[in-house]
C-alpha cells in the first residue's frame, strides 16, 4: 500500500486549493479590486474589533476594580505590589458595609426595591396617560403645556429646590388641611410627597417618559383608533384595548429607565426617602457613617486611613449597583427589544 503522505495532492477536489484558485482568477479578471476591497474590509473589522474592545475596557475596568477591591485584605491595600488583583482576600468590607447600613443590607434592599417599584409604575401610569392626551386631543393651550413639560427636561432639579421643599414643607390644597387642622401638612422626610410627584407626572424624568411615549402615539395609525370607535369602544377603552397592548416596547423602556434612575437617584431622595434608608441615600452618606462607626470602635480622634476608606466605599458601590447588573441580565432582550422597535417607530 502506497504512503498516503507520498500521493499527489488532487488539488482540484481540495476545498482550501479551489476557493483560492476561484479567489485568484476572480482578482485577476477585476484587475485586483477585490483582494483590495476585502483587505479594505478586513481592515475595518480589525479597527471596529479593537474600538469596541477599546469601549467595553472603559466601561467594564472600573467595575472589577471596585469588585477586586471589596474583597481584597486590609494588608494588600497598603501593598504597594498589589495593583488590581489581591493577594489575600478577605470579606470584611461586606461584612461592614451590612453593619454601616440602616436596616443592613438586606433591610435597605427590599426597601430599595418597592420604593423605585412603586414610585416607576406611578410614573409610567401618569406619564402614558398624559402622553396619550398630548398626542390624541386638542384642548386649550395645549401647545403652552407641552412646552412646560420640555422644561421639565431642560431645567435642572437642584433649580427648583427651594419652591420644591417649601411646596411640601407647607403642604395645603385650598387651604383645606389649614382649615381642618390648623396648619399645613409637612411632606419632607415623607415618601407620600414624592409618590403625589411621581402619580401626577412630576417625578424623576416625567417629562422624558411624557415626550416619547407622545412620540410613539402620534406615529401610530388613527385608523386603529377609528376602527374601535365604530366597534362601539370609547376612548379609555380604546386607549386600554388597542393603543397600549402596541406601545408596550417603548413602555417598557420607560420603565426600566424609571426603575433605574429612580434607584440611584438622590437629589429627591434627600427631600422624601431620607427616613427610610434607600441605597441611594446610604451610599450618598457612606463616608461619614463609617468614619464615625470607626471612631466609636477605635476611640475619638482616630480617623480610618484614605485606603480603607476607598475600600468600604467601593464596596458600598459594587453592592448598590450588583442588583441592577442582575436586573438587566434577565432584562436585557426584553430592552433591547423595545429600545429596536421605539426607535423604527419614532
């Protein structure tokens, strides 16, 4: 039996020899353009590889740094060799942040988490429906009204801080509350303010959730809202029955980004949620919690070092945001899902 290694290569049968001999006689009928446009595209590929790695370095290294450092041992910190990955690890900066917590960790999560439940679908119920009037009625002044709701947008919170506290500092409609009690109700330090913000259309970013959802209703045919007409719906059921179930994508957006802001958020917090020890709130004063937590183990006048202090920290911070990297994991395809279709639509 002859060696197999010693047979003539059949070059016409092997796959490899023919697709280049095809790419080679078809580069030279085109008098080398195609060598030069497929070199121009693996080119870009390479540069388009490279940006996006470039991009997600950015965005991800500041995440394992502050991961890295919550685990790392108090004795690497001030090891100069120790740069990212520790040597010892050690779980005593979770440990302290579940101690600096108000109701620990645990505690400020689910508070966390049905505060910004609550306070997003509030939002999203009232910012539908007045999407919906914006983009569907006509009633008087309706342009002057959409113009004050892209205020809302441009102008910062911190403007309207101090008419905002005092609004609720001395809370009253008509001067009933005056009239039956004697004196204004004071909302500051309490979550019903910001819940009567966030269901009349006020909250964090209402007016971004009124505009696209307006948006979106306006680019939808009428003829789906004429046809439920003649089948007899009125308008709210019609509004329920066929306008909603086809702005779902863009409502879900609305919400995820409700929910998120809503939980980093801590200009509002400071005015409503501070009694109630929200993660925005306790990582906000994290530094000063700690710093006192350390004097009173150690003794007055006894500061912990800036490396430690960096550490509980970034622990605080990995620990407030874990629950929203899990959040989009499980809700990720539904989001890039309905941030596609909002954008063919608008």
């Amino acid at each position: 039996m002859e060696n197999v290694e010693t047979l003539p290569l059949k070059t016409g049968k092997n796959p490899l020899t023919k697709g280049i001999t095809k790419f080679t006689t078809r580069n030279s009928q085109s008098g080398g353009y195609l060598l030069k446009r497929n070199t121009g595209r693996l080119i870009i590929k390479i540069l388009r590889a490279l940006l996006l790695f470039g991009l997600c370095f950015l965005i991800l290294q500041p995440i394992f740094n502050q991961m890295f450092i919550s685990i790392m041992a108090h004795s690497d910190l001030f090891d100069p060799t120790v740069i990212t990955i520790p040597r010892n690890f050690s779980l005593v900066n979770l440990r302290l942040i579940d101690t600096l917590f108000m109701s620990g960790y645990w505690g400020t999560l689910w508070t966390t988490i049905w505060v910004s439940m609550l306070v997003a679908t509030l939002q999203i119920i009232a910012c539908t429906l007045a999407a919906y009037g914006f983009a569907r009625f006509k009633f008087p002044f309706k342009n002057f009204w959409f113009v004050c709701v892209l205020l809302t947008i441009l102008i910062p919170p911190q403007v309207i801080h101090a008419p905002l506290f005092l609004r609720f500092r001395f809370f009253d409609i008509f001067g009933i509350f005056n009239l039956i009690t004697g004196s204004p109700l004071n909302l500051i330090g309490n979550p019903i303010g910001y819940f009567l913000m966030a269901a009349s259309g006020m909250g964090l970013r209402s007016g971004l959730y009124i505009f696209l959802l307006r948006q979106h209703f306006r680019n939808m045919p009428k003829d789906l809202e004429e046809a439920a007409y003649i089948d007899g719906c009125g308008k709210l059921k019609t509004f329920v029955t066929v306008m909603l179930p086809d702005a779902k994508p863009m409502i879900i957006s609305c919400f995820l980004f409700a929910f998120v802001w809503q939980w980093t958020d801590s200009f509002y917090a400071t005015l409503f949620l501070n009694n109630l020890g929200v993660m925005s709130m306790q990582l906000s004063s994290l530094a000063m919690t700690f710093n006192q937590w350390h004097q009173d183990f150690y003794g007055q006048g006894i500061t912990p070092h800036a490396n430690v202090l960096n550490a509980v920290i970034a622990t605080g911070t990995l620990v407030t945001i874990a629950p929203l990297i899990v959040l989009y994991g499980f809700a990720q395809k539904a989001f890039v899902e309905s941030i596609g279709l909002s954008g063919i639509k608008m």
